[in-house]
C-alpha cells in the first residue's frame, strides 16, 4: 500500500479510466474487478487512510519522472 496510490478523480473520469484511482484496493487483491474497486474503498475503512492525489495535484507532477535516493523525493530530469 505504501507504494501506491489513491487518485480521486470525477466522476466522468473515474468512468472512462475503469476507475484506475482506486489502484491501491487492487494492489491487495488484484482479482477484484474494475467496476468493484470503489465498492471494496467504500466498505473497508482502512482503504480510506491513503491519502488522495488529486486530478490537480498530478498535473503538478507531470514533470517528476526519477527517484533522488538521496533526497527522497521524484525529481525531474534536468
């Protein structure tokens, strides 16, 4: 879990990316279908500790595309 991601998208979103936000209930159980992974969030509090990344916040993220062991952080390529 620590390794993935909650994305919270809208709605429409959600819909046309198979509800990819909710990646992180499918990385405890890849076997749950797509269209149950908001249902399996919505029923197991726990799930809902991660905290969200948002449509708006990734785009801030966009240029992040390598780890900095050292400072612990995504860096960009420059």
């Amino acid at each position: 879990m620590e390794g993935s991601s909650f994305y919270k998208l809208p709605g429409v979103l959600r819909w046309f990316s198979s509800n990819i936000g909710y990646h992180h209930v499918h990385h405890l159980s890849p076997r749950i279908p797509n269209y149950l992974l908001k249902k399996c969030y919505d029923a197991v509090p726990a799930l809902q500790n991660k905290q969200p990344l948002t449509f708006w916040k990734s785009l801030a993220c966009i240029r992040l595309k390598l780890w900095d062991e050292r400072r612990k952080e995504l860096v960009g390529f420059s």
